[in-house]
C-alpha cells in the first residue's frame, strides 16, 4: 500500500507539481505554469454537464443542444476515476484528498491515508498526507479556497485541514478525550494551520463562534475569527459583497458571508450581502495575481451537489450554470501562458437525461416527442401508467414514486423530480431522510495552459 502511495505521490507531482508534459521531441523545455487554479463543480458528473449546456443555452434564447459551456471549449480532456479505498461509489472527503495529495484514501476522511479508519484520532496524527497547497505555500506562491459552501465542508477543508472525519467542522461533535491527544476540529485549524490559505471565502460561520454568539462552539463566548485576525496585522474580514472591492493584493481575507451554505441560485433575492461565486473567484484571482511566486486556487461549486440531492434539478443546473460563469469570468482576467486551469468534479450523482424528447424540448419539462415523421408531436408523451413523464429524473431521492398510481411530475426550476429508490438516510437526531446519492462512474476533467496536455486517457 505505501508503495502504491509512493507511485501515486510521483505521478502527482508529475502533473501538478511540476505542471509540464512529457515532451521527448522537442528541444524546448516544457513550460512551467506560475499559477494553478482548480475548478471542481461538485456532484457535476457528465449527466449534469449536458443538461446544464442545454438549460443555458435555454435561458439564452437557443434549443440549448448547440450550446457551449466556457470549460468546455479548453483543448484537453481526460477522465477520472473517483472511488475511495473502501467504497465504489465515493465522498466527497476522500475525493478531494486524492486529488490534492495524489493518494486515494477512505470516505469521509481528509488528507488522512487509507491505513486510518474513519473517525481513528490516532490515524489521524499518524497518517497525515500533504496537499499541494502545502507544497505551493513552501514554493512562496500564496494559496486561496473559494467556495458557496461552508468554509469547513470537506472540499475546501481539504486545501488546508487534516481529519479523519469530515465532520468534526467545529469541536462540538469532537470527543474531548480526542481534542486531548491533539486532534482538532477544521475549523480550529483553519485559524492556527502554519500553512493556511491567504484567501478564504465561503459560508459557514457558524462553526467559527460559540454558542453565546449564534454559533455552534460549545465555548459560549468563543471568536475564531478574531483569534485569526489577531495572527497578523494585514489580515482583513469581510461578511458582504460590497466589502469584496475595498480588498487590496497583499492583504490576507477571510470572507464568511453566511452561517451555513450559501444561499441557493434559485433562492437568492434581488438585495442579498451574499456574493455570487464569480464574484469571489475574480476578486480571489485579483488579489493573489500581485504575488511574484504565483498561487494555487481552489474554487468549488458545491451547491450544484447539494441541488441533486434535494432532487432538484433545477437548483443544480442553476449552480452549474452559475458555475460555468464563474470559470469563464477567471479565464478573462488570467493569463492563459502562466496560468493552469483545471476544471473536473469530485463526483457524479444519479441523475438521468432520457425519454426521446424533440430537439429544443424545454430541459426541465415533460418529455415531447417526435412522431413518425420526425416532427413534434407538440403534446407531452404518455407513459403506459397513463402519465407525463420529464426529461431528468433520478434513480433515487426524494421524488421517489411511493404510491400508485404514480402522479404526475411537477416541472421547472423548483420542482423535486421523480425517482425510483426511496433511499433513506438517518441524522444524528434520529430522524429520516430521503437524499438522493452520488453516483460512481468517471467524471470528466478539463484543462487549459501550461502543463493541460498531460490531462488525456483514463
């Protein structure tokens, strides 16, 4: 196993560490890229890809089959394959440590080796794995995470934290007995890491303060972010969008602008103090641009996972959307000779295009079909169950047909599309739910800039 690890770490390095290809017949020296900007669209396996092309080229006036989404015209293209070490289908824990570290490891962990079991303190202080971030940071290039969903869930954690459980986001689910030996929880360890991002934004403040500050702290009066801004003078907090252009480079920003995951697309009002994604993905570039050394940069789309599994396709093509956005907005401000950029996602979900329908159909519609001739038909298709059926549907989740007969779906944006699974997952207060779950086939990565070819095959 270590000496799998050892051939994963050189292959690792090999692409991100040294960021040039193989180039045997040229006389020129590969080039090196000076920045490294990770995009990861979490949950947005190549179902979703596809339907987000068509749902914005929609919403642009198009069939929507023609369109292109910004990361889908970058020249190179490969698959992953995204297992953990003891699961077929994956986390996302596990996932952003194999791609930060270059090592698989199990579900749920973070930049904590497979030889640890989940929720092992001791694995955890024994089986630590180094991120490129850390790397980057040893090189004097500056380092930022940008996501919408809370700073402390596992993709962004995983730039700057090491847990054996993703959970442990604040220490009110971490055995004292475990913070004795030295174990802590991410949030914490955001503040105090000696390698900790220079750009921060993303929602989750919750876990940086007590529960006498309308946290989760069990210290009632605790204050991370004060503690972090005590660790240097240039160190700046922001909590709203209007803050984001007072920001100057060589400042280092924490951004917390909501107490758990930012607020949905498809929920944001007109007046809301949250920034967009491609808000913080410039403003990240902007400042970590100034540095000589360069920067790594980490920016997630999480909320396009979380869209799925409510069952909503809408909200996750929304994200997607919004997602493509905020890739196309970086690629414009970043020069393309220097800067390589990575655009994949740590996961598929269960999510489905079928069903015939006619070219244009509305993406988030009742499937129409064409008849013999190969015209429209104009009217939804009927099942044989005498019923409508849409375009996206899932193979569980929360729309999972639980009566018969079975009802008609409901469609648009905000509707919870059918499935067939009533999958259920139980919380920690013992109720129920009925998520919809990842899915575990390859995932697609795209690339651009020094470095992009080597991203080819499986």
């Amino acid at each position: 196993m270590r000496y799998q690890r050892l051939l994963n770490k050189l292959s690792f390095i090999a692409l991100l560490g040294t960021l040039a290809a193989c180039q045997p017949q040229s006389a020129e020296p590969p080039a090196l890229a000076r920045n490294v900007i990770l995009f990861i669209g979490d949950g947005m396996g190549v179902s979703t890809v596809t339907a987000a092309r068509i749902f914005d080229g929609q919403s642009k006036g198009m069939s929507g089959e023609e369109n292109v989404l910004a990361f889908e015209t970058f020249p190179n293209v490969a698959l992953i394959k995204v297992y953990n070490t003891n699961q077929q289908v994956p986390d996302s824990a596990g996932t952003i440590t194999a791609m930060l570290t270059g090592t698989k490891t199990r579900a749920g962990m973070l930049n904590v080796g497979p030889e640890s079991l989940r929720g092992d303190c001791d694995g955890m202080l024994t089986e630590r794995l180094v991120p490129i971030s850390s790397l980057a940071k040893d090189a004097g290039k500056l380092v930022g995470v940008v996501t919408n969903t809370r700073l402390t869930h596992a993709t962004p954690a995983g730039v700057y934290a090491v847990s054996s459980e993703r959970d442990w986001e604040d220490d009110s689910d971490l055995d004292p007995a475990n913070q004795a030996k030295g174990c802590r929880d991410i949030a914490h360890q955001f503040v105090y890491a000696e390698s900790g991002p220079d750009i921060a934004m993303g929602g989750g403040s919750r876990h940086f303060f007590g529960v006498g500050r309308q946290g989760e702290r069990p210290e009632a009066d605790e204050d991370l972010v004060k503690d972090w801004l005590a660790g240097s003078a240039n160190r700046h907090f922001v909590s709203a969008v209007e803050q984001l252009d007072t920001l100057q480079p060589g400042q280092q920003v924490l951004g917390l602008f909501a107490p758990s995951h930012m607020t949905y697309v498809a929920e944001r009002p007109d007046d809301t103090p949250e920034p967009s994604l491609s808000q913080m993905a410039t403003t990240a570039v902007r400042l970590l641009e100034a540095n000589r050394e360069g920067y790594f940069l980490l920016v997630e789309g999480g909320r396009i996972d979380h869209g799925h599994h409510d069952g909503k396709p809408g909200y996750a093509l929304l994200e997607a959307q919004e997602f493509a956005n905020a890739v196309a907005a970086v690629v414009e401000r970043v020069n393309l000779d220097e800067t390589l950029i990575l655009v994949t996602a740590d996961h598929s979900h269960v999510f489905t295009l079928g069903g015939y329908a006619t070219r244009g159909n509305p993406i988030l519609g009742h499937v129409v079909k064409n008849d013999q001739s190969g015209q429209s038909i104009g009217t939804p298709d009927i099942a044989a169950d005498g019923q409508p059926y849409t375009t996206l549907m899932y193979a569980n989740g929360p729309g999972a047909v639980r009566e018969m007969p079975r009802p008609a779906p409901d469609t648009g944006v905000d509707a919870v599309a059918q499935s067939l699974v009533p999958v259920q997952s139980l919380n920690q207060d013992g109720s129920i739910d009925y998520d919809e779950t990842h899915a575990g086939e390859d995932v697609a990565l795209y690339a651009i800039g020094p470095g992009s070819d080597s991203v080819r095959g499986v």
